[in-house]
C-alpha cells in the first residue's frame, strides 16, 4: 500500500501540479500587492478617495464595501492577462511549432450514410455497417 502511495505521490502529475499552486500562490501574491500598492490608490485617486478599499455605502447600518470586490476584480483581470500573454499564448505558438505537419493523404474518409470517420481501408463502416466502395 506504501509503494502504490509513493508511485501516486511521486507521479509527474501530481508534482507538476503541486509545483503549480505554490507557484500560483506565490505569483498571486506579487499581484495582490502591485494591485494593493500600485493600481488601486490611481483608481482611488480618480475617484476621490484614499483607498479604493474604502469605497462603499451604508444601508441600515451595514456597510457595503465595493471597493473590495474592485479590488479583487482588477487582480483577477491582471493575474489572467499575465497568464493569458505570458505562459497560454507562448506556449501555444512553440505546441503549433513542434507539432508535425499532416500526412498528405488522410488517414480516415467519410461514410456516405453516417457521415463517421472510418479508416481509408475499411471495407465497412464500423458506426453504421455500411458497405464502403473502395478508393481507386
């Protein structure tokens, strides 16, 4: 039961991902505070007040800090442009790079009467059981 333990902990999934959320914590951190520090007292300074944390209103005597959902909105848009623009969009030009290009000749075709992919040697469809006429 101990081996099956450590073959699971030990996994490339499970270290990737435990890498990725100490990472992630860590990254969002750094932009809590660029958002806490930077961006929000310009906000704070368009709309008049000292912090954008302070922004609210009272109903009944409970106070609703809006605030605090703007602060947590600009983080959020900030921390997935950086991921978007940063690690997403890279990563997907360098995969469309390594990625071979197609066989010239497909290696499936469509069944007349189901529309399925079927193999290029299929005699019959595997969907609907219907014969196939063979390529020339």
């Amino acid at each position: 039961m101990l081996a099956d333990f450590q073959r699971f902990l030990l996994r490339g999934n499970v270290v990737d991902l435990a890498v990725a959320v100490v990472l992630g914590t860590a990254f969002t951190a750094v932009v809590n505070a660029i958002v806490t520090g930077l961006v929000t007292p310009l906000i704070a300074a368009v709309v008049g007040e000292p912090s954008t944390g302070d922004l609210g209103f009272t109903v009944n005597g409970s106070r609703f800090l809006y605030g605090v959902v703007i602060d947590a909105v600009v983080a959020f848009v900030l921390v997935a442009a950086v991921l978007f623009f940063l690690v997403v969009r890279p990563l997907n030009v360098l995969l469309d790079r390594l990625r071979p290009e197609p066989a010239l000749g497909a290696a499936t075709r469509d069944c007349p009467e189901c529309l399925s992919a079927v193999p290029r040697a299929a005699r019959r469809c595997a969907f609907c059981t219907a014969a196939l006429h063979t390529d020339p």
